[in-house]
C-alpha cells in the first residue's frame, strides 16, 4: 500500500517530499481539484511509461501536461488569440487545452502518444505549488486502473494502485470531482473532445460562439474519450424508473424510482438536485456502490443542461461494454 501524508500540517513538508517523488523518476498521488492525479515528470520518458504500467493504460491514449502558469505551458505549446483568451479566463482550473506542440519542448513523446498535439492545463492548489517548485511540467492522468472509477480521495488511489505509487498526498475530497473539460483549438475555433468540471456555457460566454464538437469516429485526440471508461465492477444501468432489491441506487433530486425502498442501498448525489454537488459526489459514490457488492449499480435520471453533461458523459461510459475501445490505428485523425 503507498504512503499517504497529509498536506494539512506541513504543506511546505508535502511539497518537498512530491518533489523529491518526481526528481527519483517515481509516481506520486497527486490532489487536484478535479480528481487525483498519477504524477510523474512529463520530461522523463521512463518516468511517464511508469505511469501506463500502473494503469495499464493502452499505450495510445495521450497523458494531459500539467503546468505552473501560462508562462510554462507557453514553452511547450502554440497559442493563438482564441486559446490565449480561455487560459486567462479560467487557469487555473479544471480547463484542459489541446494546442499545437512546439519542436523544442522536452516533453517525452510517450505523453502524447504520437500526435503534434499537446494536451495541457493549470490546476489550483498545491498541484500548482508543486509544479512550480519543481520547475517542470508533470504528466497527470487520473491516478486510477485504466477504465475503471476515478479517484476523488487519497484512499482511492492507495487501494487502486497499492505500490505501484511512492506516496500519495491527502489534501481530503477533490471539490468539482470530475475531470477536467478538454477543448481543442485551432484555426480559431474551439472543439469539445471531452466534457468536464467546466461547463459549456461558461465556455462559450467566453468564447462567443457555440463550441463544436468532436465528430472523427475512432479518433483519440485527448484522454477520456474511450468508450468504456469510469468503469466499477459491476453492471451500470442508467436513466432507471424502477430498481430490483439486489441493485445499488444512486438517486438524484431524491425522484420516484419503484422499489426504491427496497433497494440494496441508496445513495443521494444530491436531494436537493444541485448539479455541481452531484459532480463532486459521483465517482466517490460510485465507489462506495461498487464496494457493497449489488448485481447492479443503477442511476437516476440526471439532467444534461450544465455540468449534466459531463455527469452523463461519464455515466454513458461506466455503462458501455467493456473492452469496446477506438481502433488505435486511427488515433491520428
């Protein structure tokens, strides 16, 4: 089982032991506020293949690049105007920018599984300070098994991953509990590849337009974009209007759901129906379900205005069937 040390006390201790993680070529459980991160130096390529080992990761799913500021990800990456405007509108947070990536940036060819692209973004907290304080860019995924649920909780991440990980920093529960929103831009125009903890309408108050969305079949141009993914244990049934007694519920807005009372367990995402609690509540749920072994985990309908969207981007995903990947041959369309 990894280490798991507390930043509450001692941040300044925590970041000096991620640091010396990192500097070691090791894997480090990282706290964002998306999710828990699998952290290693994006620049070290034997550090990043680290990371696809842990989680068994297909080698043709590119890694997002975690950066201090602006000022770093400049020297990896093409801004244009379009691009330079929604990095200073929402870094740091949980927005990730897919741009062109410059000839001269050390990253390891590993993180983006051979595109000309570079997928990256600025967290809040004491990710940022780590960066910083390390000086270089950290390839971050979500510090899980491939496919299955994401951490939002240092716990998570020490039983999903046990030793494979150095040591693991505790800063309590991730606030939006959902992946970062990834928008690729190019030629002036923003495209949705993979909906997250930032909605689209505060993208696209931003941006003017209506953002567009990714339509090359198979393509795999950022992470999260798999079919099957977020995956528990068992089953995933969703948009349920009645549960069987055997089956975990995973309510919303406390709704008429038939048998509801007879169900193994319920677990509320939010009685009150506020979307951005039942986002920083999902994958923690859904880990408390799969762990009360039910035949099924059943959900809620959960509307799609809003953070909804990425809420049933993730649920369409946890419920497709496993093994359903794109063909990793057309990755670079």
């Amino acid at each position: 089982m990894a280490d798991i040390l507390s930043i509450a006390d001692a941040p300044e201790r925590a970041i000096d032991a991620a640091c010396s993680v990192l500097a070691r070529g090791d894997l480090l459980g990282l706290p964002t506020e998306t999710v828990y991160g699998l952290a290693a130096d994006a620049t070290n390529g034997e550090a990043v293949a680290h990371i696809y080992a842990a989680k068994g990761r297909p080698r043709f799913n590119p890694l997002i690049c975690h950066m201090s500021d602006r000022g770093m990800a400049e020297m990896h990456v093409r801004f244009e105007p379009l691009a330079e405007k929604l990095a200073d509108a929402f870094w740091p947070g949980p927005l990730t920018l897919v741009l062109p990536r410059l000839k001269q940036s050390p990253v390891a060819s590993l993180v983006t599984a051979g595109l000309d692209t570079l997928a990256v973004r600025v967290p809040r907290g004491i990710a940022g300070d780590i960066i910083r304080r390390f000086g270089r860019p950290i390839a971050a995924p979500s510090a899980n098994r491939s496919g299955r649920i994401s951490p939002t909780r240092a716990e998570h991440v020490a039983h999903d991953l046990g030793e494979a990980v150095s040591l693991v920093l505790d800063a309590g529960p991730c606030a939006v509990g959902l992946e970062s929103t990834i928008v690729k831009v190019e030629s002036g125009r923003a495209i949705l590849l993979r909906p997250g903890g930032l909605s689209r309408d505060e993208i696209e108050a931003v941006t003017g337009h209506c953002l567009l969305r990714h339509e090359t079949p198979g393509a795999l141009e950022a992470p999260g974009m798999m079919a099957s993914h977020y995956a528990p244990d068992a089953p995933v049934r969703l948009n349920v209007t009645s549960v069987a007694p055997s089956e975990v519920l995973i309510d919303f807005a406390d709704q008429p759901i038939v048998g509801k009372e007879q169900a193994r367990a319920v677990i509320e995402l939010s009685a009150s129906g506020r979307l951005t609690e039942a986002a920083a509540k999902l994958f923690d749920a859904m880990q408390r379900a799969d762990r009360l072994g039910g035949s099924a985990i059943v959900f809620a309908p959960i509307p799609t205005t809003g953070l909804g969207e990425a809420i049933n981007d993730r649920l369409q995903r946890a419920a497709a069937p496993r093994g359903v990947e794109p063909d990793a041959g057309t990755q670079f369309g």
